[in-house]
C-alpha cells in the first residue's frame, strides 16, 4: 500500500511527502516536495496556494509518488525534473553533465567584465572548455550576440544535451566533442578560453557531497589525486589556443588558488575572483602580449 491511497487533495500529498523526505534527512523537504509537484502538475506556487483541495488523478498521485521516492533516495531534485536555472535562464540537465552551480556564474561574470574594461570588439572568439550543458558557453552566446563560441566536451551524451540547450535558447554554438584541446586548432586566434574543468581531487572523495558523489557523472568531478591533471593539461593548451593578449579563465576548487598560481607563472594579471562566501572561485591569467624589439 503506497502512503497516497488515502490522500488525494493536493496539501496532503504534499505534506506527507514532506514528512518522507524530512524522515530522510533531505535538506530543505518542502522545496523539493512542491518542486516535484509543480513538475507533475505543470503548475506554480500561485496555483498550489490558491487550490489546496485540488485532487490528483491516479496517474498524477503514481508519478508524483515515484519521483518522491527517488528524491528520498538522494537523486539530486534537478535531474528528477530536468532543469536547472544558470545565469537567468532554464537550462535542460539530465545525469549525463554536471548541474551548473551558481558560484559557475561568476565565470561568465567575469569574461563579461574584461569585455566592457577593455572595450573589447563584438567580433570575439571564445571556447568553452568541457561545456557539460553548456551553462557557460550558451550564456556567453546570449550576451555577447556577434561573438564566435566555440565549446568542446569528452562526453557525447553531454554535447548532446548542450545542443538542446542552445537550440532552446536561439543561440549558435560550435560544439565538438574533444578531449580538453586536443583536437582544437590552437592557432593563437582565441580571445578567450574558459572552463568549469573537473577539479576535486580523489583523495577528496571521501570529502565529497553523497549527491554529487553517487549521482553526478564522475569525468565531470573529478581530476586525479590532487584534481589538478585536467588544469595541467589546459594551461599550456590554452597558451596555444589563445592570440597575444588573450584571456584563461577557470573555476577552480576552495583551496586550489596557490597551486594553480604556480603553474601560471608564464602568464600575466594572474589573479582571482571570490564568490560571494570570498573563497576564490575563478582564476583569471592574460597570456603574455609579445613584444617587437626591433626598431
């Protein structure tokens, strides 16, 4: 006998799956119970406050059923309904990529800022490297219009995901599927190069949140022991990649700023960008600006 036999306005559904979903220590029980219930019944908070009593049919109890079931298990609230918001837009996400986070966004933030600072051209090229959903590179698309995005990930099924959102959003990306760079052109013809590499480190996987841990696709999380092999491999790709003058950009993990640093001793304006808790999210290098000495 499922718990909804009984209960089919739609407060008491909700209300029992929030005592479920509380009973199993899913934080915040009430966001996820009419979240999932907005899901089901294609509806908003408006509609839920102003028809308590509105009944469910069998259908809608069994699915809302299974998908509480799931969330009580731990599977993250953004690939039970299959979107996630990023930088003010819905982006479609399923097991395949990485659910774009909000601290993500101060990448795109901060291309956005060299662009105005410097008065950059709209002619710009840009790559976005292991685009998962393509949060990053369809964002930059949306905000600089002109600009030729280029964006590239080892995962198939992942492109393919970000090809839907790109298509949602009206936006002309170049995806390709490739390993960091390694089958980019590095032609030095990039203005910027920018990338949410994977940068946890397994010995850290211990350390990890269960949910990203157990759901989220490992290529995406995780870089080797210390979690830097994927941002040793950019850096110099990206020094290839990128015209003089040109701009790296990475997120990186909460205690990796120094050693990312070191390995960036060949750039200039090597600096980073906080989130908002001030922990050091983003890492900007130029690459160097060659100099004719000849007179």
């Amino acid at each position: 006998m499922t718990p909804y036999n009984d209960l089919v306005q739609l407060r008491q559904v909700i209300n029992t799956a929030i005592s479920q979903l509380a009973d199993a220590g899913i934080g915040e029980p009430r966001i996820s119970a009419e979240v999932l219930v907005f899901h089901v019944l294609g509806c908003d908070r408006a509609y839920l406050f102003a028809h308590p009593e509105r009944e469910l049919s069998d259908a809608e109890q069994e699915q809302y059923e299974g998908l509480i079931r799931r969330r009580v298990s731990g599977e993250p609230l953004q690939y039970l309904t299959g979107h996630q918001e990023f930088w003010k837009a819905d982006f479609l996400v399923n097991p395949a990529v990485l659910i774009p986070r909000p601290e993500t966004e101060h990448v795109v933030e901060a291309v956005l800022n060299l662009v105005r600072y410097f008065a950059m051209g709209p002619l710009l090229k840009l790559i976005d490297v292991g685009t998962g959903s393509g949060a990053i590179a369809v964002s930059l698309a949306r905000e600089l219009p002109q600009a030729e995005v280029h964006a590239v990930d080892l995962s198939e099924a992942a492109l393919e995901v970000a090809r839907l959102n790109a298509r949602r959003m009206g936006v002309l990306v170049n995806f390709a599927l490739g390993d960091v760079l390694a089958n980019v052109v590095r032609d030095a013809n990039f203005d910027f190069v920018v990338s949410n590499p994977p940068y946890v480190g397994l010995n850290e996987r211990d350390k990890v949140q269960a949910v990203v841990r157990d759901y989220e696709p490992p290529i995406a999380v995780f870089a080797g022991d210390d979690g830097l092999d994927i941002i040793r491999r950019l850096i110099p790709q990206a020094f290839e990649a990128l015209r003089d003058g040109g701009w790296l950009l990475m997120e990186i993990g909460y205690s990796q700023l120094e050693a990312v640093k070191a390995l960036l001793v060949a750039w200039d304006n090597v600096h980073a960008v906080a989130d908002l808790a001030g922990i050091p999210r983003v890492v900007v290098a130029r690459k160097p600006v060659a100099h004719n000495d000849a007179s």
